[in-house]
C-alpha cells in the first residue's frame, strides 16, 4: 500500500461547548455560563490538574460571549511574561477570563500586574471575571499573599478528571470535529491503555491522526495497539 506522507501544518481545534463534556462538574459549568449570561458582576475560581477541562471550558465561555457581544477577554497567563505586564493594563471587558494563573507565581512583578487587575475589576462593580489554575486559591506559592486573599474572595470550584464514559465521549467528539473514524470501542480502548488526561488523550489523538494519513489505515484496535506498542 502507497505510504502518504501527512502535512506538517494542521490547525488547532475550535475549543466550544459543542466538544466540551462536563463530566462530574454539571455545578460548576451550570452556575458560570449563567453568570457570564446574565453578566453579572461575580467572580468565580476553578482549579484542578492538567488535562480536566479548565482551558476548554473557559475557550467556549469566551466562543460564546465574543460571538454574542464582542466583549471578552481572554488571556493564558502564561503569556504575561513574553508580552509584558501592560497585557493586563488593557480596559475591562464584560467577561474576563484569565487561564493559568499559578505561573505567575513568584514573579513580583506579575504578580503586582495581576493584583492591580483584579482590584480594577472589583471597584468597577461590572462583569464577569473567572480565574483558573491547577491548585486551590490558598495553596499557591504567591510572594504577594493578598493576591491569595484575592482569589479566594469568589466561589471556587475545583475540576475533576473526567471518568471513562466521558472521556470516550469527548475523545469521540475531536475525532468527529476532525472528520476522523473512530469507533466508541476503538476510543474505550485508547481511554483505558492511556489516562484520563484529556490533554494527553488529544496529542494522542494527533500522533494517530498522522499515522493514519500516512499508512492510510482506519483507527482500529489493532492499529492503536501496534501504534502503542502494547502486546
């Protein structure tokens, strides 16, 4: 069979609620959409490890809300430190969506950037701000421990694993997105041989992807397991 060698370039997937699973955390997502909704004036924290959702979740608020009225605002902290801190001097939007933020810890100057931007918000009594980071608000090493103080000030929700239902449910839903054919045994298979770090499982997904297109194969059982080398 001709071997055919995959394109080097490919896109990122659109991260909306139409590949978002919200597996045990319904609470959490039920009570922040209607927030950013209604554009109440709150202030929500979300925390968990790698690979539970938190960036998906906040890339479909922020889908949803630009789509609606082109006033979002959203920003991967982990940036901060390659634009500058002038990144978070910019004006306040409706909803305000900040990923990452145990980064910046240890970094004053971020720090103080940070604390001065959330003190915006609050004085400004308008909008909707939701902060993400892989510890809880109180357990992150900030040299500055009123931004501690400040982050713990909303209501904190913290992020679970997704179980292996869900996860074969959204690994199911990028291949679809990506017009590629994977059977819900293929997936079950790829979920229980791997993790449930949906980050993880999505590269996974990009390594197969390119096998794929090279050998021309279907994702098979067979196929992942010859891929992964299990016996």
């Amino acid at each position: 069979m001709p071997h055919q060698e995959p394109l080097a370039i490919s896109l990122p997937d659109k991260l909306d609620f139409s590949t978002f699973v919200e597996g045990d955390n319904p609470a959490a997502v039920s009570m922040i959409k209607d927030a950013v909704g209604r554009g109440a004036h709150e202030f929500f924290y979300i925390f968990g490890p790698k690979g539970c959702g938190k960036t998906h979740f906040l890339n479909a608020l922020f889908n949803t809300s630009f789509a609606q009225n082109n006033h979002c605002f959203f920003m991967d902290l982990q940036n901060v430190r390659q634009l500058g801190t002038e990144c978070l001097g910019v004006p306040l939007s409706l909803v305000i969506l900040l990923d990452n933020v145990d980064c910046i810890a240890k970094d004053e100057e971020c720090e103080l950037a940070l604390f001065r931007f959330f003190n915006r918000w609050y004085d400004k009594k308008e909008g909707t701000l939701v902060i993400s980071g892989e510890k809880s608000p109180d357990a992150i090493s900030f040299l500055k421990k009123d931004l501690n103080t400040r982050l713990s000030s909303g209501v904190s929700f913290k992020f679970e694993y997704l179980d292996e239902h869900a996860c074969v449910r959204a690994l199911l839903k990028r291949a679809a997105l990506r017009q590629i054919r994977l059977s819900e045994h293929t997936a079950s298979f790829m979920v229980r041989h791997f993790n449930h770090d949906m980050t993880s499982l999505v590269a996974l997904l990009d390594r197969l992807e390119k096998q794929e297109i090279a050998e021309r194969h279907n994702l098979t059982i067979p196929f992942v397991k010859n891929f992964l080398k299990l016996k």
